[in-house]
C-alpha cells in the first residue's frame, strides 16, 4: 500500500504548489536591495534594456519585506503577482487535501 506522501507527491498539483512555495520563500529570503541579480530572462539575456516581467520577482521580494512602494515601484504586477500565488497554493493544497482519501 502506497502511503499518503507518495500518493500527493504523485499529483502533480502537488509538485505544482511546492514550485510555488519554493519560488515565494525564496523571494522571501532574497533580499531585493542587493544590485546584483541573476536572471534566467531571455530578452535581458538577449541584450535588450527592458522586458515586460523585469523587477517582478525582485517587486515580490520587497512586498514580502513590507515594502509596499518600492514594490509598485519595481513592478506594479509584483502585489497581484504574489496574491494570484498565494491562492493558486492554498487551492491546491485544498484540492489534494479534499480529494485524498484515508485507508481504513
């Protein structure tokens, strides 16, 4: 019998929520005053100024550090960003705990 853990590691709503959970503690690790920064974005990595999602993670970090208006700053979508992934955990968490079923 496969136990609970191996089941939800399974779903990949699971693996889903971890990705996220990691990628927000992290940010929430970061701190977002250092100047130097690696990025995995292909347009900065392409050698152009700005791309649309540029400073997003770095407006996450400062908005889990509590502030508010270097965050806006960095990236206006940086506040809803971390709201829309924050419920996108929660719901599958709620999912994978209402669907998951006990042995008796």
């Amino acid at each position: 019998m496969k136990s609970a853990v191996y089941i939800a590691w399974r779903n990949t709503g699971f693996k889903e929520a971890m990705i996220w959970l990691m990628a927000l503690l992290a940010l929430a690790i970061y701190s977002p005053i250092n100047d130097v920064h690696i990025t995995i974005c292909p347009l900065a990595l392409a050698g152009f100024e700005h791309c649309p999602g540029c400073g997003l993670g770095r407006s996450i970090s400062y908005f889990l550090h509590g502030n508010l208006n270097a965050s806006f700053h960095a990236h206006w979508l940086g506040i809803p960003a971390t709201f829309l992934l924050s419920w996108r955990i929660i719901s599958v968490f709620h999912k994978i705990i209402k669907t998951q079923t006990t042995p008796l």
